[in-house]
C-alpha cells in the first residue's frame, strides 16, 4: 500500500492473488463492488481507480480531487461510486 500497490489475498487459502499496480501515492483504501467484478482504490495521488477484479486491469481512473482520497465505497446496488 505504501508503494501505490494493492495486494490481493484469497482469504480461503490464504495466499496471495495478485497485485494492482499504478498508483503513484500511498492506498488508502478499497472496496469491491457489490457484484465482486470491479475493485476501487483510493490513494494520496487524489486518483481513485477503477479494476478489473477478474483480470486484475484498471479500467478507469476518477481524477479532479484535490488531495488525498481517503475513502471510497459503492452504493448497495453497485450504480454509484
């Protein structure tokens, strides 16, 4: 998270899944969508980005705020980031 990537785990086996690579700030936070096919990450370079959660590729970055992002959630039906 320090270095600007996300680690995945697989709670079940508890080993790693893989990493999501392109933030150039510090993660502080992420969420899945409700569906599981889409991942958010917020981080201290004011982005948040937007995963694939299956292919582990970013599929969108939301820019425009003004420092750091230190939270990100999706709605309950998944519309609404």
């Amino acid at each position: 998270c320090f270095d600007g990537t996300v680690r995945l785990l697989d709670a079940k086996k508890m080993e790693g899944k893989g990493m999501l690579t392109g933030h150039r700030g510090k993660v502080k936070c992420v969420a899945y969508s409700p569906d599981g096919k889409r991942i958010a990450s917020a981080s201290d370079d004011e982005t948040v980005k937007v995963w694939d959660a299956e292919t582990m590729e970013e599929v969108g970055t939301l820019r425009g705020h003004s420092g750091s992002v230190i939270s990100v959630a999706y709605s309950p039906d998944g519309s609404q980031l």
